[in-house]
C-alpha cells in the first residue's frame, strides 16, 4: 500500500489522517464549531498603530485583534513578488515561499513607516495567514492569494511562477507557456505541483473559477461595513480533495454517507479522473480504529517515542523551542560503538521528522542526536534528515549539525500543533508537568502554623487541605505537628478540606 487518506467524519469534529505504506504521517482535524480561518479574507478597522513595532492591530471581528505587519501591507502594493500560497495544504497555510520558484527574493519588509500607509479607522482588505496561537492574535497580510486546484491567484502581481516541487526544467517552461497562452485575467499565478502534465483545459477552468471568487469577494468588499468575513475558507473535507487528492493516492475511505457522497462531489468536479477511488468504509469497527490510527494519534501525544531498534526519542516543549532528544535506551549494538551511535542516529533522523509532521511541530527547533566523533557520521545523518523532510511541504530550514551533534532548525508554524489541539493544561500541576510533594508541603504547613501563631499565640490551629496531603500528615507528618504543637503550646489539628481543593492549597485556621 502506497499513500492512503483516512476520513473520520464525526459529530462534533472531522479528522483527515494521511497513512504512507501504512504507516501515519499526517493528522488534520477540524471542529465543526471551531473551523480554521487560515486563508479567510476579511474587511477590517485599524484600532492602532505601532510605529515602534512597523506593526498594526487590526480588528477584523474575531475575539483578538489580528496583527499586521508593515511588510505585509506593502506586499498588497504590488511591492513584492513572493507568493502567500496554501501550497499542497488542506489547512490554507499561506506559504509559497518554500515552493514557488520566482528570479528575485527580496525580504517582505516596509518601505515606508507604518504610520504614513495606515492610519486608526482605516479600513483595510486582509486574508489571514496564521492562526491565533496562546495570546496572540491571528497574523493578517493585505497580500491576497485564492488557492484553486492547479493554481493560486494573486491579484496583487502580475507574477506567474511554479512549485519547486516540479523538478523538470521543460516542464516548468510549458507550465508557463500554458498559462501565458490563456492570456489570463490581470493578476498573478502559482502554478502547484497538481499541475505537473495537465494541460489548458483544467488552468482554463481553474482561472475562470478564481475570477468568479476573487468578484465575489470585490462585491463584497464595496457593500459591506466593517469588521465583517468576505471569504471562508472551505471545510477540511473540500480542501482535502482539492490539495491532497493526486494520482498517488491508493485509496481515499470516508466513513459516512454524507460526507461520501460530498467529497465524490466535490471530486468529480476538481479531479474527475481519481473519483472512483474514494470509497465508503462500511466496516463494524471504527475507521481509525480499523487501520490503527488511533493507537498512533496517542502515541503521538507522548512524550518519548521508541524506535525499532531499542533507542528512543523524547520531544519536549518549551516557550521559546522544542527540543527533540536521541538516547541510545535498550539499544547496545554489536562491536563498534560509533557504528551503534550512527544506526540509532539514522534511524533517529527519520523517525523525527515523521514525528514532527504527525504533531504539526513549528517554530524553532533542535534536535540533540547522540554526540558522533566522526564527521562523516554527522554527514550522513545529515542528509538523511534533509532527505525525510523533502516530503515535508511546510517550509522549513536546517543549519548544519554541530560537533556536539546538536541540528538548529526551523518550520514554518500557522496553527496549533497537535498536542495543543488534543489536549488542555493540567489542573493539577498547572502546566509545570510536576507538582510539589507531600514533604515540600508538609515543611510549608509547619513553617505557616508556626507565624500565624507567633502573631495570634494560645490559639489552636486547624489546617484544611487536600485528602492525599491530609492522609500524609496524619502518618508521616504526625510527629512533627505534635513536637510543633508542644513548642508553640497548642492543639494543632488537621482536616480534608470541603469539595474539590487543589493538590498543593490548604488553609490554616486560629481558633
């Protein structure tokens, strides 16, 4: 089995999982109330200006203000050439950036101050580009892009470029030609990797359908107050068909009629020619359950993953980072310790990067393989993770590996990774991963009964607290509240707090 798409249409959420030689590499999942708004166009108010950061507020009817940058306005004056593209993404993620081929690559920066191209109250024309992630707003840019089947347009430029992923320099030329010959509507195109071999009839419709869109959203535009949406994006299942789709696709199974019957549709329309391979899954078992996807989803919310060989990988979130970690675990080899360290190492480098796909990992990265005294080792893994992440389609940047084995890298981040999509903060520990132990509070309880005392002295003392700290204290902690309640000359008792206290809360009473 080559590449197969897993559709679980659910009640309250849609979950698209992508499976190459059985194995998952790709989880997209969207809540039917919490639909993504990554390549939404919206009419928004300037509610302020920040010179100092060339950056804007821009209130565009969500919760959060959306956050614009000087570079990202400029861009809708037709001042830069790069593409924001949703390439190969059912997610909208605008990045052409890492695909589109284009002869100049100058950085999105302003060329003039923000405070003399926006003003407060302005009304501006934006699609966001990233989503709110933590406290901050969704990123906007005034630079447009409407993805089709086989192109993107760009109203803005009059650019026409072509995915990186198409490799022929031939056929790149014809793809230009095409287009060209269509003497398309003013405008810019990217021509996605979907269009590698297909011909004028399909960029003919493609072109014809974004037209419509990008009027529709015109006309919207001019009668509409805002904050207010001109374009959604489409459900996960639409963009789905559209972006991933492709003639290496085995198989497509979706678990509901409804939504069968709607990606067949939808299908017949963009790629008629793969529909039939969308199929209904009809089966008594649960689909992902079936093709052991949710075995894989919560290994995909651990912390340490075990590679085949007995080594294991241990993936960590920080604030600024997540740094991925090689140990050598179970795993001792046979002779050689430096050939030990490179098979774990490179079977390390491929299992990461299948990783940090599945879990949507973004930002700055590092990855800490286990230290190699050969420069050649460190070559060869090298290459190896540089080879797993071509099949990556977010953008992403990788410094060459250290002495000390440590990989700088980043990737492109526009959502929410996984674990922050799957999962809330812990109540208990309250993020930190670990709460303070029984002892800690013990010595804390003591050191608080012996100054409420010192201020209030001959009153008996009664501490509430959690059932696990009060069944602590009444054996391990007993000892030492009588000695405290003899040197203070009171009676210090203890007591389970009233309904559902927090592990490390307690409260001292003076009675």
């Amino acid at each position: 089995m080559g590449k197969r798409i897993v559709v679980n249409a659910g009640l309250t959420e849609t979950r698209v999982a992508v499976q190459e030689n059985s194995q998952l590499v790709e989880l997209y999942h969207e809540r039917h109330r919490q639909r993504s708004i990554v390549g939404s166009v919206y009419k928004g108010i300037v509610t302020n200006v920040l010179p100092g950061m060339q950056a804007a507020f821009v209130d565009i009817g969500l919760t959060k203000d959306a956050f614009l940058y000087a570079g990202d306005y400029t861009a809708s004056l037709g001042e830069d050439v790069r593409a924001v593209l949703a390439e190969e993404e059912p997610n909208g993620e605008a990045d052409a950036e890492a695909d589109v081929d284009v002869d100049e690559e100058p950085k999105r920066e302003a060329t003039a101050p923000i405070a003399e191209m926006l003003r407060k109250g302005q009304t501006v024309l934006v699609q966001v580009s990233k989503e709110s992630l933590g406290t901050k707003g969704a990123r906007i840019t005034a630079f447009i892009s409407l993805p089709g089947r086989y192109l993107v347009y760009m109203p803005q430029t009059t650019h026409i470029g072509v995915s990186r992923r198409i490799k022929d320099d031939r056929e790149r030329d014809r793809l230009r030609q095409a287009i060209r010959a269509l003497n398309p509507p003013p405008g810019g195109y990217i021509v996605r990797t979907n269009a590698e071999g297909k011909g004028a009839e399909e960029f003919a419709a493609d072109i014809a359908f974004l037209q419509r869109l990008w009027s529709q959203i015109n006309t919207r535009n001019e009668s509409t107050g805002a904050p207010a949406a001109l374009h959604e994006e489409m459900d996960l299942t639409f963009r789905v068909v559209r972006d991933l789709l492709s003639p290496e696709v085995d198989e497509f199974i979706v678990d509901s009629r409804e939504v069968y019957d709607k990606c067949l549709g939808d299908a017949q329309v963009l790629v008629p020619a793969l529909a039939e391979r969308i199929k209904l899954y009809e089966g008594p078992t649960p689909i992902f359950e079936a093709h052991g996807l949710e075995r894989e989803i919560e290994k995909a919310l651990r912390r340490r993953v075990w590679l085949k060989s007995g080594g294991y990988i241990v993936i960590d979130h920080t604030e600024a980072l997540v740094s991925i970690d090689v140990n050598t675990g179970k795993y001792v080899g046979k002779r050689d310790f430096e050939q030990t360290v490179l098979k774990i190492n490179l079977e390390a480098a491929t299992e990461v990067v299948r990783q940090i796909r599945l879990r949507d990992l973004g930002g700055i990265i590092i990855i800490d393989f286990i230290d190699m005294e050969r420069e050649e080792h460190r070559a060869e893994v090298e290459k190896a993770l540089k080879k797993a992440l071509a099949d990556d389609k977010a953008r992403t940047n990788v410094l060459p590996i250290s002495e000390l084995g440590l990989v700088e890298m980043t990737r492109k981040r526009v959502r929410q990774d996984l674990r922050a999509a799957l999962s809330a903060g812990c109540p208990t520990c309250r993020g930190s991963g670990v709460v303070r132990s029984d002892a800690t509070l013990t010595a804390e309880i003591l050191r608080s009964v012996q100054s409420k005392v010192a201020a209030q002295p001959g009153k008996d003392v009664l501490v509430r607290a959690h059932p696990e700290l009060v069944q602590y204290l009444e054996n391990d902690g007993r000892d030492a509240l009588a000695r405290l309640g003899t040197s203070l000359g009171v009676k210090v008792g203890v007591q389970t707090a009233g309904g559902h206290p927090h592990r490390e809360d307690y409260e001292i009473h003076l009675r």
